[in-house]
C-alpha cells in the first residue's frame, strides 16, 4: 500500500458547496482515491455530506463516463484523438457559419456549468465568439422569474436575496424541499440541520407544498397549495397586510422605497375569499399566516423552483420579496439578505447606491417563431425546438450544448430529441453519452470532478454566510486530456475563424489583459488607477493560467481584496491555499440602500412589468381553479437531475420514477398500488407505476423528472436498467411564465387512466 495524503475540496454537485476531505493513495501505478468524507473543518459545512458527495469517486471511476472525443461516422460514435475531433469542428462549423451566418448556430447551457470554475469562467468567451444571438440555458427551466424579480426590484438579475436560516424565527417556504435538494439561491450547506436549529432555537417553519415532502415531515405547519397558485396566495397575504394594518416598513428603507401605494392597490382584489377556492387555502388561514409573519421578531419568505416553474413565476417570485418588505423583513438580520460575494458582482461595483437597472427585450432580439423577448441575453430554451424546425430559413442548424441535458430536462422534450436529430451539426461538451448528446457530432470529454480546481464562482453569490473555498485538483489529469477550460476556449477560437491549432494559452493572456486593463480604468475598482503590467506581473508571477489566475484577479479585486498588495490580509489565490477549509467572511450584513442598482435607487416595490402582470393574475383564477388534475414534479435526495443515474450506489433500492397518487384521486380514477397508468397532457404521454400515498393532495400526481433512460445510442449501462420515463414528455413547450420564458413544469393539466 502507498502512502496516504488528504486533500479538502468543494462537492461541486448541488448549490451546498460541502467540503469535503478526500483521501488518496499514492500508489507506483498513480494516485487513487480510497474515501470522501464531510470535511469537519469546513468553515461553512462542518462536516456535513449527503450520500451524493461521496460518490465523486464513482464518477471518476464510472467506466461509461467519456475520456476520449466522440465523433459520429456512418451513425455510430467511435473514439477518436482530440485532433481529429478539432478537426471535424473546424471543418464543419466554419462551413455553416460561411454558409448561414452565426445566427444559424444556437447554443445550450446546461446546470452543471454553474457549478465548475471552467465554464463560469469561460462559456463567455465561447458565447462571445459564437457570435450568436441563438443562447438557450437551463436557467429558463428554473431561476430565471427570480432574477426578472430581483432585476425589477433591485437593479441586478443577481440581487436576489437570500434568507438568513441562522438567525431567522420564522421561514416560510414555498415550493422547495431542501431536505431533497439541499437548497437553492440559498447556499446554506447541511440546510436541513439549519431548519432543525430554527425549530430548537423556538421558531416556526411553514412549508406550501401540494405534496408533504422531506421538509414538510419537518415542519410545524403543512399549507397544501393548489399548484401554480403562489403568486394568488402571496397577494392575498400583502391584502391581509395592508387591510389588517400589519404593514411595517423598516424606517431605515422607508425613504429608499417605490411604490408602496400601488402594491396596495394591486392587492385590492386578491382578499383571502377571493383566492381560497384557487389557492386551496382557507381564509382564515391566509389571514393567519399573514399575521404570524408579520408578528415574528423576525420572519423570511423562501420560494423556489414550485413557485417558479408556473405561469406565474415571476409574479410569485416578486411577491415573495414584497412580503418581506412589508413585514420590515428585507436587507435586516433574520430576514431576506443580500450576500456580499467575496469574488465580487455587479452590486459591489460601480456607483453605490442605483445603476442602469434591468430589461428584457435588449436590442430589440426576439425569437423568430414565437417572438419571445431576450431575456438576460437569452431564449426560453422552451422555444429551442420550434426554432430549429419552424423558423424557416432563418431556422438554427447547429447547436453547442455545455454541461445539458435538454432531452430529459426542457418541455415537449419528444419534439426537441427529434429537432436535434434534423440539425446538420451539433457539439457537446459533456462527460457522458447520454440522450442529448447522443445528437451530436462530435462529444469533447471535460476531465472528471475530482481532475479539476475548484471555486464556486456562481452559488457563494447566494450564499447565507460570506464565504470563499478553493480547491485544487485531487487527481491529475490523464494522459493528452484538455482541462475544460482549455476545451471552452478552443472552441471560442475554432468559431472565430482560428483553426484547430489555436493557441489558448495565448487566448487567455490576451483574456486577462483585458480585464486588467478594464479593472485599472474603473473607478470603483480596488486597483483604480495602479500600472496594468505591474498587475499583470504580479498576476503571472504565481504561474497560474486558466481559471486559477482570473479567479485570484476575481478574489483580489472584490470587496475583502488583497488589491494586490494594498490590502495585507485580504483575499487572494494565496490566502485560500493556505486555508483549505475555506474562509469565512462572517453573517451577511445589511447592504441597501448602497446594493440597490435600479434607476431610480429605490427598491422598486411595484415595477411597471410586474403591475401589468397582476390582471393575468386575477384573470387566471377561475380556470386554474377549473383544473381536475394536475402534475407537479419531486426531487429525491440521491439524484441529480438527469445526469447521476449510472451511479449504482445512488440509484439502487426501490424505483423512484414512480407517479405518486392520492389514494381519493387512485379510487376515482381506478389505478392501482404498483400497476402502470397512463398519463397524458396536451402534448404527449407515457406510461407510469402508480405509488399512492396521503403525501399529497388531491388532484395532484407527481413525477421526477430526469428519468427516460436506456434510449438507443446512449452509454449509460447502470442508468438503463433502471430507466424510469421522461416526465418532460409531458411538459407543454407553449406554457411559459411570460416575463421570464420561463417553462411551467409545475401544475400540467393531466389526464391519469390505467392500462
Ligand atoms: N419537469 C421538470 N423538468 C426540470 C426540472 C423540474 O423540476 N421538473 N428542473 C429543471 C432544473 S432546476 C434544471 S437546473 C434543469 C437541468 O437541466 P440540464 O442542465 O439540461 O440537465 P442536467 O440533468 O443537469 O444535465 C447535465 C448534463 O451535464 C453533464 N455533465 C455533468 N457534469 C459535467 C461537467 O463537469 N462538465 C460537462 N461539460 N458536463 C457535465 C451530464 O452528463 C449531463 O449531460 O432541469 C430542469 N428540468
Ligand atoms: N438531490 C437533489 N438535489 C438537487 C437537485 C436534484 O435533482 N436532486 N437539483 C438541484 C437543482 S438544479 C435545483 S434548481 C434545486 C431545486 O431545489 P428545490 O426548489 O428545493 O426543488 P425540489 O426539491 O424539486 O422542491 C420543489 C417542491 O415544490 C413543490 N411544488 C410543485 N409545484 C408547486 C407549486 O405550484 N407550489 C408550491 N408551493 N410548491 C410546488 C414540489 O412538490 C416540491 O416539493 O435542487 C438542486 N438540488
Ligand atoms: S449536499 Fe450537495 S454539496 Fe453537499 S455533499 Fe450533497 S451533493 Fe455535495
Ligand atoms: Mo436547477
């Protein structure tokens, strides 16, 4: 046996950011992974771990998981060197940019993305060098109506704030199941312990959930919603406020704040009455936890992804900060916060205070088919398919996914499998073959997890502690294997007309320079006015290229910088190596008014979007209140979207791609316990094993989606013996969240029958 060192790094898995302590063997045939634990002395999670973070060395390990190219010949994928995979990128993408311009080439960002250093750094660059306005993400099938909120109201898709779970007395939380999931634009690592601290510490947990999931078990109080109908019970709760005189604008804001008047006219309509047949909710309910959020010492309300993927949910997201600002709730201790990432984001830059604020439909770019608006330089990826097939001659005819799986993850996803097959080309960077990548021409392996460094440059910006941890690699990378970032940039400079050869060590010099010298002009920066190459040779003295160097230029710059030399103990690369249990900046603090960036330097309490929003609002309540049975989805615990089912630790034991059914719905619908029922909406259907159970309300069936595997030209052995069925089959692609494009995947209509 070899010697035994330990290495600390970020679980790079889910929004937690766990650390986690790996040990490695350093045998004479090369280092190898012997076991992951929690990390105890993680200054954030203190050695919490879910039964997901261990098994990065199962991924490393997975013997389906890709190490060399893919290139599809004669319709099979054969293993080729990166040369000839560079090579047939070259050739073939510069053909369709000769011939059709850059907008016949789209692009797809898929979730995992957000939580690798490569491609938070460098999917810019790509994007930028695609030239393409054709940029669909993952993002439109989950967070964006927070960011159109957050934009709205506070000036910046990324002011979202965050709830203070460790000193708050009151969460209500709509639409999540951190118990599952462990949390969302809410970075709280082990989020179910903090829960359980909540309850000992005295306070009171309410969760609005059709199902009684994980967290409800764990809750004081079960409010069992109508799916799709946060947004009517948020408003009904800011009419309760403002009728019942709970209103308590915190005086510190009070001057800071925008229409208050209008909110309160907005409201008129929605009383408790008006919206309980709708919302499922009792009036004395609502009028209930009106005042009991109003009445707590402190008291946050938390949506997330049931709140945002439906009709309205970006409305429903608005609200929720509404609700805390009438309550005196917003930007205190124990309410809804703003972190103050240590990397830094445009509300720690620029003027203190207001900004340009935030649009949709910027340079007039919308969608050829159905016209939808940009929205963060991006398209409903609910559009991606029509866009292919409809569009004509102005139709996308390559795509570049990174990190998706937009097959078992967007809606109508039938319709999108057979767009990507009529495309002339696509690239995927991705480590699996897998039923969207099973599309492409070409696959570009990243190194595994566990080969890379890591800095989560995305979830510490919503993070309830200000917080930085870096991680090295544990594992070298093998043989002629590119990091990813290498891959990004390679590609950014194929579709720039550089050739396979291109240099992107040079590339990334020529990056950085840039942001130097961006940095030295800026007023606000750190390092205003200082001599870019004496930056530049500080920068490069380290040795560290790629992602390492930007993110010490990130870490140096942001607001508890190093500045490069004028603030001693600040933050650095340096500082965070020599503390591998990462660093901790302390409890978020107030920021506003200096954090808001709208216009007007107010918190925008009724923007004119969100205002024209609350007549769809009032108008929906009687068909939504007509609906007999809808689908809502469900996260487990040992998933992980689409992408974690060829683990065959996480995914043995009992199915867990069942359709959960009431036993009142089961009777009347006559399904049976462990029998399939057939389940249709407007735009497909699928065959489903029934589980019932009291875990959820009538007139509600629940699937996970992520599931529909062992499709033919995948590689995913573990995965297709337990495949499970595609819940997006079901998903309409024609349902959106207007303001935000965002895709309704909670509350379909459904028909359920058994077979
Ligand atoms: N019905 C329904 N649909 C949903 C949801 C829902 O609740 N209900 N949730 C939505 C949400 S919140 C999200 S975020 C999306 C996710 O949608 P996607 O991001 O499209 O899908 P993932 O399942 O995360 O797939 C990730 C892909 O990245 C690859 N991958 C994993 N690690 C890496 C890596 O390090 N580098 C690279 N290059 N590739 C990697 C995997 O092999 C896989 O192909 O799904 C959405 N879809
Ligand atoms: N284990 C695991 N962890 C994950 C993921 C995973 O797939 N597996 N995915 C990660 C990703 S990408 C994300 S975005 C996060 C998501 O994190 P969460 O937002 O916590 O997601 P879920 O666990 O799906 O919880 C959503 C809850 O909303 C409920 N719901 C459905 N419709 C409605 C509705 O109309 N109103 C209300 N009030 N509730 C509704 C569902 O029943 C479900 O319990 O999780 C992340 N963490
Ligand atoms: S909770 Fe998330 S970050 Fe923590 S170990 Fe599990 S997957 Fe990794
Ligand atoms: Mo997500």
């Amino acid at each position: 046996m070899g010697d035994l060192i330990t290495k600390y790094r970020t679980c790079p898995l889910c929004e937690a950011t766990c650390g986690l302590e790996v040990s490695v063997e350093m045998s004479p045939s090369g280092p190898r992974v012997t076991r992951i634990r929690g990390d105890r002395d993680d200054v954030f999670s203190h050695g919490y771990i879910c039964p997901k973070g261990s098994t990065l060395k199962q991924l490393h390990d997975d013997p389906d998981r890709l190490r060399r190219p893919l290139v599809k010949r004669n319709g099979e994928h054969v293993e080729v060197e990166w040369a000839e995979a560079w090579d047939e990128i070259a050739g073939r993408l510069t053909d369709i940019i000769d011939q059709y311009g850059r907008e016949s080439i789209a692009t797809y960002l898929g979730n995992p993305g957000a939580h690798n250093l490569a491609p938070m750094m460098y999917n810019r660059s790509l994007l930028q060098a695609l030239g393409t306005k054709r940029r669909f993400s993952a993002s439109t099938v989950d967070q964006m109506p927070k960011q159109v909120a957050a934009g709205y109201m506070f000036g910046t898709p990324v002011s979202v704030p965050v709830p203070d779970l460790d000193h708050t007395d009151y969460v209500f939380m709509l639409g999540a199941n951190p118990y599952a999931s462990n949390g969302s634009l809410c970075t709280a690592p082990d989020f179910p312990g903090r829960l359980e601290a909540l309850r000992a510490r005295g306070g009171r947990l309410v969760v609005v959930d059709p199902r009684r999931s994980r967290t409800v078990e764990a809750a004081d109080e079960w409010v069992a919603i109508r799916p799709g109908t946060d947004a009517h019970l948020l408003m009904a709760i800011v009419n309760v406020l403002f009728a019942d005189d709970l209103v308590a604008i915190d005086e510190r804001l009070a001057p800071h704040l925008a229409g208050d008047h209008e909110i309160r006219e907005a409201s008129a309509a929605f009383t408790p009455e008006r919206v309980s047949e709708v919302t499922g909710v009792s009036p004395s309910t609502i009028r209930r936890l009106a005042h009991e959020l109003a009445e707590a010492p402190t008291a946050v309300v938390y949506g997330r992804i049931g709140t945002t993927t439906t009709e309205f949910g970006t409305t429903a997201s608005w609200l929720v900060d509404v609700v805390n600002t009438l309550t005196g709730n917003l930007d205190r201790r124990g309410g809804a916060m703003f972190t103050a990432p240590v990397i830094g984001n445009p509300t720690t830059r620029g003027k203190a205070g207001s900004g340009s604020g935030f649009r949709i439909g910027r340079g007039g770019g919308r969608t050829v088919v159905s016209g939808h608006p940009e929205v963060m330089g991006e398209y409903p990826v609910a559009a991606l398919a029509e866009e292919i097939e409809e569009a004509g001659d102005q139709r996308i005819r390559a795509l570049v996914t990174v990190a998706g799986n937009p097959v078992l993850s967007t809606p109508h996803s039938d319709r999108l499998a057979g767009a990507l097959a009529s495309l002339d080309f696509m690239v995927s960077v991705d480590i699996y073959l897998n039923e969207t990548t099973r599309h492409a021409d070409v696959i570009l392996p990243p190194p595994s997890q566990l080969q890379r460094d890591h800095y989560d440059v995305a979830l510490y910006g919503f993070a309830i502690r200000n917080v930085a941890n870096y991680s090295e690699a544990v594992l070298p990378l093998d043989g002629d294997q590119p990091d990813e970032w290498e891959i990004l940039l390679k590609l950014a400079l194929i579709a720039q007309g550089f050739g396979p050869d291109a240099d992107v060590f040079a590339a990334d010099d020529a990056n950085i320079d840039g942001l130097v010298r961006h940095s030295v002009a800026d007023p606000s920066s750190l390092i205003h006015g200082r001599d870019a190459d004496e930056i530049r040779a500080l920068l490069d003295a380290k040795g560290r290229r790629g992602p390492a160097r930007l993110l010490d230029f990130m870490l140096q710059t942001g607001p508890y910088g190093a500045a490069f030399g004028t603030n001693a103990n600040g933050a650095s690369l340096d500082l965070l190596l020599a503390n591998p249990h990462g660093v901790d900046y302390g409890a978020l603090q107030p920021r506003l008014p200096d954090a808001l960036r709208t216009r007007s330097g107010r918190i925008e309490l009724a923007p004119d979007e969100l205002l024209a929003d609350v007549v769809r609002l009032e108008a929906s309540i009687d068909e939504l209140a007509a609906r007999e049975l809808v689908l809502v989805g469900r996260r487990h615990l040992r998933s992980n979207n689409s992408w974690m089912h060829n683990i065959e630790v996480l995914v043995k034991g009992k199915p867990r791609c069942t359709l959960h059914v009431h036993p009142d719905d089961a009777q009347r619908l006559g399904v049976r316990d462990g029998h399939p029922a057939r389940v249709e909406s407007r735009v497909g259907q699928l065959d489903a094993v029934v589980e019932i159970t009291e875990d959820i309300r009538p007139g509600v069936v629940s699937l996970p989606h992520g599931w529909g595997h062992g499709v033919a030209g995948t590689r995913l052995r573990v995965a297709a013996e337990r495949a499970g069925v595609n819940s997006n089959v079901l998903t309409d692609d024609q349902a959106l969240d207007p303001l935000s494009g965002t895709s309704v995947l909670n509350g379909i209509p459904v028909t359920v029958v058994p077979i």
